[in-house]
C-alpha cells in the first residue's frame, strides 16, 4: 500500500540537485553573494534580519546588472553619434555649396596726418590789449546796463499803451419836455434857441412837437450827456434863460448809457 502510495505521489527527489545548479549560476554571474541569497530565499529559511539583507543584497546585484548593460548601451549610442558627426563633417567638406570664400581685404593708403595750422605770433600790441580787457567786470556792468535800458524802454512802452487806452465815460440819455407860454409862441424858435446851448460833454438828438391841449404845443427833445461835465441842473438852468420862449423845463426820462 506504501509503496502504491508513493508511485502515484508526484514528490521532486532530485530538488537539491537543481538548487545547486542555480546558486552556481547566479554565482557566475552576480558573485558569491548572490549564490547565497538565493539559497537563503529557498523553503525552510527563517524570516528575520537576515532575510532582509539577503534580499538587500539580491536587489543590488540586480541594479549592478541593470547598470552594466546600460553602460554598454550608452557606450554603443556615444560610438554611433561620433560616427555620425564624422559622416556629416566629411559631407560638409565635400560640398561645393558650403565653402565659405575668404573675405578679399582691400589695401588701404594710410590717412595722412593733418598738421594744425602754426598760430601767428601775437604782437606786443595786441598782447597789451588783451592784458586790458577784464574778463568778469565789464561784461557784468553791460549786462546790466542792457537790462537796465530793458526795463525801462518796457516801463515807457506800457505808459504809453495806458494813456492811449481810452478811459470809460460815464453817459446819460435824457428827454426834455420844454413848455412854451402861450399857443401864439413860435415853436421853431423856441427849439433853436435850446439848440443854441452848446456844453461840453452835451450832444443834442432827435426832437418833435406834442400837442398838450387848447392848441399848445411842447418842445420834446433828447440829449446825451457826460455825467462828469454836465447835470440836469445845469442843463435847466442854461434853458430856462430864454425867458420870452420857455415857460419851464421838465425832465421826461433819464436813462443811463
């Protein structure tokens, strides 16, 4: 019955060969440390500290490696991309169309040296002369007589602008009524003789003839005068004097201009 057991059992006898064979390998080519790893990894090892340097040890193997192969891919890119840089240095070369041509120097005279003309030499005379000219005194003192000249042909020029301006004048428009005696008094001369009062600063306007009643008629005449020379009094006063025409003189309106 055992022995029927254990032909149906499927039980690997030959593991310890195949686990040799493998931690020599990985020994070949990691070293020895790998070797040990992988036995320590197999079935039957403990967990612990040593687990974990073991597996440490595994995994910088592999980076080593890793590294390695990618060292010799580097190696294998830098081969390629020197090889290319000299196909193209090599193409540059042979083509007509990228030869740079030299620059062609032209030759040029050198510049000859201008020579200042000599000065003349300065007679006594006019050495003198220059000794007397004061360099600061006298072209402040004409500075200031200019500036002083300035001020006052502008000072002039503005008092003359002001005389010249003319001055507002206060004006007043009044319309007289002037009454004659009697309807039997000559209106005509009655206008002439206040036409005849001449003042200065008095201008005489329009005038016309206003019925009052029972035939009479008013002399309604207009002026202007300049308030300053002539007043309503006066004005009045120098009428009122042609006693066998005017009875009296009354003030209608009075406007000012």
């Amino acid at each position: 019955m055992a022995t029927n057991f254990l032909v149906h059992e499927k039980i690997w006898f030959d593991k310890f060969k195949y686990d040799d064979a493998e931690r020599k390998f990985y020994e070949q080519m990691n070293g020895p440390a790998a070797g040990a790893s992988r036995q320590s990894s197999g079935p039957g090892v403990s967990s612990g500290p040593g687990g974990d340097h073991s597996e440490l040890a595994v995994r910088i193997a592999s980076l080593e490696v890793e590294n390695q192969s990618l060292r010799g891919v580097v190696q294998d890119l830098q081969q390629a991309i020197s090889k290319l840089e000299a196909r193209l240095s090599a193409l540059e070369k042979s083509s007509p169309g990228h030869r740079a041509a030299a620059p062609q120097t032209q030759h040029v005279s050198p510049m000859r040296q201008v020579e200042p003309p000599a000065k003349k030499a300065a007679t006594p005379a006019e050495d003198d002369e220059d000794n007397d000219i004061d360099l600061f005194g006298s072209d402040e003192e004409e500075e200031d007589k200019e500036a002083a000249r300035l001020r006052e042909e502008r000072l002039r020029q503005y008092a003359e602008k002001k005389a010249k301006k003319p001055s507002l004048v206060a004006k007043s428009s009044i319309l007289l009524d002037v009454k004659p005696w009697d309807d039997e008094t000559d209106m005509a001369q009655l206008e002439a003789c206040v036409r005849s009062v001449q003042l200065d600063g008095l201008v005489w306007g329009a005038s016309k003839l206003v019925p009052v009643g029972y035939g009479i008629r008013k002399l309604q005449i207009q002026c202007v005068v300049e308030d300053e020379k002539v007043g309503t009094d006066l004005l009045e006063e120098e009428i009122t004097k042609f006693e066998e025409h005017v009875q009296s003189v009354d003030i209608a309106a009075f406007n000012k201009i």
